[in-house]
C-alpha cells in the first residue's frame, strides 16, 4: 500500500473509480493499468470469484503436480513463517488458479471469506491483485489494501512472485498474504527468494528430463557424496553408512528432520549403485492428495475415472523399473495406501487402477521420512509390516544444530551456490554472522540455513551482507538470558543494550531501533549505566 496515502484515502479514491472517476494518479502504472482493464472487463468490484467444482480441482491439481512436488520441500518452512506473522501462504499456476493455500487456521477461515481457496481464480477477471499484476507483468509486486479492485480484498496485503521454468517461461506465482496492516518491507524479498529457489530445483529436474530425452545415463536433481557438505562426526558417520549400502540392492529408511538433506542422500546412493545408469524418480507423498496418491504411484488404465488420459498413464513404480523409486515423506501415507504398497513390495508388480494385468516390477524403494517410523509403529500410525518391509537398513541423518561445526563449511559453499544461482558476484560478508548461525537451533535445518542466505543475497544487493539481512529470530535468542534468576529490571535493561551495542558494533542509529527507543533515549541510558567505554567504540 503506497505510504504516501492513509487506508481512508486511498479507499475514498478507489469508490471514486468504480463509481466512474478516472483519477489513478496515487497508484503505480502497473496497478494503474489493470483498474482500468478491469473496467473495461466488466469486472463485479463487490462479488466473489467462482470456484471450481471437485472434478474441476482433482484435474487442476493432476495437471500442476510437478509444480506443486518441487514447491513442497518449501511448504514445512513457510508454515513454520507464516504461523509466527499470521501471513497465508499461496501458490498458484501460471492463469491464477490456486493450487495450495497454507496458514494459521483463523488466517486460513479468513480467507475462505472471500473465496481465497483452492479451485479459487486470482486473475484479473477476480479484479486487481497481487498475483494478477505478477502475471501480467512476470514480475514480483506487492500490492495492499485498497489497492486492490475488488472490495473483499481490501483486508489485504500481498507479496507476490513468479516462478518460471528453465527457459523463463511462466509457469505460476508464490504469494504471502496477509493482513493489510502486517506489510514489511521484507515480505518481497522473501518471496522471491523461495521463487528462485523453486526456480533453480526445476532446472535440475528438467536437465534430468532432457538427459533421458537423448538416451543418456540418469544423473539422479545430479548428486554424489563428493556434494555432501559437512567434516563433523555426525555427518561423516551417515556418509559412511550411506556409502556401505549403495553396494546392495536393499530397501533403506533415511530418517532425518525436515531440511536436513535427505534427498541429496538418496540421490547419494543411487548415483554409487549399479543402478545409477537407470532412472530415478522421487514422489513426495506428503504433496500428493490422499485421492491422487493410488495413482500416481501405481498408474491407471484408460477410462479409470473422470478426466482419465487416453491411453492410461504409467505410476511411478513403472517409470523408475531397472532403477531406484524415492518415497520421500512415506511417514504421510494414508494408512489404506500403506497396505497396497505392502502388496507391491512383497510381490514385486504393480496393478493399474481400473486395470487387472500385474505388471512385473524391478525397483530399489528407498523410503524418507521426517518422523521416527518406528515410534509411529509404536503409536499404531504406521503399519509395522510395512515398517520391517521397507527398514532392511535404517540410519538418521542428523539435524543442522548438532553438527554446528559444519555451518561455517557450509555457509559459504551455499553462498557460492546462491550467488551463481542469481547471476550475482558472491558478496562479502561480516564474519561475526557466523558466530550468530553457530548459536541459532535451526528448526528448518539446512534448507532453512539457504532460505535465509538467498534471503540476506537478495536484501543486500551486491553491498556486504551483514546480520541485518537475516531474519531477527536468527540473533532474537542471544538476548535471552542463558538461565532465570531474580534480578533488577535496571540490570536486565543494562545487559540488553549492551548486547545490543554488540551485535551492531556499537552502531547507535541500528541499536536505537533494534530496541525500539530514540538514539537520545539511548544516549542517555547509556550515561545511566556508565557505558563510557562502550560509548567509545560507537561508530557515528
């Protein structure tokens, strides 16, 4: 929402618009643009989009799921975001249809207000928004408020980001939303970093698809152990077990928490086996809708159901024979699914849905999950015959806070990366951000560490990255204290400005609004507290 207009006046000028006014002077020419095609379109300012109907969404929703897979990775990271600011997460396809809808649930109900749900339309046929400048103009926007042409959306504020594939074309858009009044001036940055990020594993996937195309050898999104970043024990030992294993054709469970890798791994051993020469295809089952699973997984004959291919489509099973099937998240299968894919592991064929042939199988299953499967065995969430199916060979990855000794390692092999990633210079950094990574417990792990370096590579554009292009959450904890003990306010204050100073190197102007007082206010506290020598180092 622009700043130079209060709520009240851009509203005021957005009722002179629909009820005939042409003034759009206080708007971006972007913007400008599409009020006023929405006007010649006859768009209802007052009236809900559509929505689709059940058959409508299953075949949306089967015809953007490679879109929807590469986005996944992401969608754990996002929630854990959008559940601290009350920001929804959207993604739609390339026309504006959405696809997934994430967030707090009052957020979540909020938004079902005004039919801001899956099977929901955001083109500009629902009015200006957010995403319906992004593709018009294949650029990322932020757009609050009543900025908006439609009247249902005016509570809120939405940062949106294209996504294209390898070669630039359109392919869908990343949105956070949020209310009107919850706009940062980081929300656009974030979301086009995710974007990027989406961006560059499709590329790997789609270099994937065209080695297959020229009938050479499968390279697996093209990972060896030589790529696994890390010299800690902990990360040496799973390398170890993983490279054991690659020599055998044995079922394996990867345990490890979200971001942690477990792909790369599994590509890992793939690319090490006999049969790395052969395909490998990796299926999120926590991405797959319950309905759509069967499916994919197993394939389906002509005719099978509504919106059917002609000719049937071969399941996953089938298109990895010879090589290896990933089943990452297999901890989300529905427990009736769990009981097929037992059945296919004990007789090795699949049966098409709507079909009656087995079809002989040769696939190493290699299965991922984000969860302990054995307590979920334990718990009578996850079968245990499958458990024991599945689990020939078991190891954990382990998570990004116990093997801190990595981060240093690693923050600079995926600065590296990022910055090629975006056709930038790999930019200077403060080394004390290390010091403040190494002290983070890093709930996303290494694919939240990322996040935050194209994050901090975006904001910083090409200037030296600093600590004040990460997130606050990332330094918040060093201000905690490392114990409770009874103490002086006076005390808590004083300690509280001190590491303040410190982690701006005793910049007044960053400290001041860190904390959240006047640089006088400062000033004088620290004359209070007789932080002379402090106060020496201070850079003007």
């Amino acid at each position: 929402m622009p700043s130079d207009y209060s709520y009240k006046e851009l509203y005021n000028k957005w009722d002179q618009f629909i009820n005939g006014g042409n003034d759009t002077s206080h708007l971006r020419k972007e913007v400008a643009d599409s009020w006023k095609r929405c006007r010649r379109l006859n768009v209802n300012p007052f009236k809900k989009p559509p929505l689709m109907d059940k058959d409508e969404i299953q075949k949306l929703i089967s015809k953007n799921q490679l879109l929807i897979n590469e986005v996944a990775p992401f969608i754990n990271l996002i929630s854990d975001i959008t559940k601290e600011t009350n920001f929804l997460f959207v993604l739609t396809d390339k026309y504006g249809n959405v696809l997934d809808v994430r967030g707090d649930k009052h957020v979540v109900e909020q938004a079902k207000k005004s039919n801001f749900v899956i099977g929901a339309n955001r083109s500009e046929s629902a009015g200006t928004n957010a995403i319906s400048v992004t593709i018009t103009t294949r650029k990322p926007i932020h757009i609050g408020g009543p900025e908006h042409y439609n009247v249902l959306f005016h509570q809120w504020s939405c940062a949106a980001a294209p996504i294209h594939d390898g070669n630039g074309k359109l392919i869908g858009v990343l949105t956070l939303s949020g209310h009107y009044s919850l706009k940062h001036t980081h929300t656009l940055g974030m979301v086009v970093s995710l974007a990027k990020a989406i961006e560059n594993e499709l590329l790997v996937k789609e270099r994937n698809v065209e080695i297959k195309k020229n009938n050479q050898p499968s390279e697996g999104s093209y990972f060896s152990f030589e790529d696994i970043i890390g010299s800690g024990e902990g990360i040496r030992s799973a390398i170890n077990m993983a490279r054991v294993v690659s020599n055998s054709n044995s079922r394996i469970i990867v345990e490890g928490e979200s971001g942690t890798g477990k792909e790369l791994f599994v590509q890992a051993i793939h690319n090490a086996s006999e049969r790395r020469g052969n395909p490998f295809i990796a299926v999120n089952c926590g991405a797959i809708p319950d309905q759509l699973i069967e499916s994919e997984l197993f394939g389906y004959q002509e005719g099978a159901f509504t919106g059917a291919k002609k000719g049937g489509m071969a399941g996953k099973f089938e298109l990895a024979h010879g090589g290896t099937l990933f089943l990452d998240e297999i901890n989300s299968m529905p427990e009736d699914m769990q009981v097929k894919l037992l059945r296919v592991l004990q007789q090795n064929e699949v049966t098409r849905v709507g079909g009656s042939t087995p079809i002989p199988i040769n696939v190493r299953v290699i299965a991922a999950s984000n969860e302990s499967l054995e307590n979920l065995v334990d718990k009578s969430i996850f079968r245990r015959d499958l458990f024991y199916r599945l689990g020939i060979i078991v190891f954990q990855i382990p998570p990004l806070r116990e093997r801190l000794e990595d981060i240093p390692e690693l923050f600079n092999h995926l600065l590296n990366k990022i910055s090629k990633g975006l056709n930038q210079k790999c930019p200077e950094f403060e080394p004390s951000i290390l010091k403040y990574l190494k002290s983070y417990h890093w709930p996303g792990n290494i694919r939240e560490l990322e996040n935050y370096i194209e994050r901090a590579v975006v904001l910083s554009q090409g200037k030296k990255i600093t600590i004040e292009h990460f997130p606050y959450k990332v330094i918040e904890h060093m201000f905690l204290p490392e114990r409770v003990e009874l103490t002086t306010l006076e005390k808590v204050e004083k300690e509280f400005i001190i590491k303040a100073l410190d982690v701006y190197d005793g910049n007044i102007s960053k400290t001041s609004e860190l904390l959240g007082i006047t640089r006088k206010t400062l000033y004088n506290k620290m004359k209070t507290f007789n932080l002379k020598k402090t106060r020496e180092r201070i850079s003007l």
